[in-house]
C-alpha cells in the first residue's frame, strides 16, 4: 500500500513568491505613475489649445478685448458659451492657473508644470510642440 506524503510549504518558498509578488506590484506602481503624469500633460495640451482659441474667439469679435486678456482672461472663458465646465478648463493637469499672454498679437496659454514634464520626458509624445507658430 503506497502511501500519499504531504509536503508543506517552507518559508523560503514563501519568501521567495512574496518577493516576486511584490517585484510585479512595484513595477506596475511605476508604470501606472508614468501613465498618470502622462495623462495630465494630454489635459494640460488639450486645455493650452481651448484656451488659446476661445479667447481668440472673443478678441475677434470684440477687439477691446485685446487689452484684458492677460488680467482678466478667466472671466472672459468662465463667461464664454463655448466652455461647458470653466472651472476645469482655468487649471492645468496638475492643477495649476495657466498663466495666459499675449505674444506678438496672438494669445498664449503657459503652464510651468507641463513645460517641467516636457523637459523631464523627452520622449513623450508632448516634445514637439514647443515650435507652435
């Protein structure tokens, strides 16, 4: 008669797979922040671009505008037709006011975190677009 001997689990055996556990948590964790920084600087591009063109909008159809758009440039979006959620839209990626000019007669919306990020990444798909004309 054969007898079935049951082998336990040692405790190097299950240091070893808590180990590989946590190696595969610590590199999806690192992943994931890249993902999310990403993420906010697609926000803040897409944001840039709004803001860039709705306040183009307005100097276009009042060009006494012109003269208050570095002052007074969230108002004028937060009171716009064009913009459903203000509120969002006046803040970057991280959060952050963008910080709104005009540049040779045409607006310019900045934001210092996206151009930190676009420093620090770059290969990001966000490299590019510093030569905006």
């Amino acid at each position: 008669m054969k007898t079935c001997v049951r082998r336990h689990v040692t405790l190097i055996e299950m240091m070893i797979v808590m180990f590989l556990i946590a190696l595969i948590i610590g590199v999806v964790a690192y992943n994931y922040q890249g993902t999310m920084e990403e993420g906010k600087a697609f926000k803040t591009k897409t944001g840039k671009e709004k803001i860039e063109t709705i306040l183009t909008l307005i100097i276009s159809e009042n060009p006494k505008a012109e003269d208050d758009v570095e002052s007074n440039w969230e108002n004028l979006i937060k009171t716009s037709p064009l913009v459903q959620n203000p509120n969002a839209l006046i803040k970057d990626g991280w959060g952050q006011k963008y910080d709104v000019r005009m540049v040779d007669g045409r607006v310019r919306a900045m934001s210092s975190r996206y151009e930190k990020y676009k420093r620090e990444n770059p290969g990001s798909m966000f490299r590019d677009d510093s030569q905006e004309e």
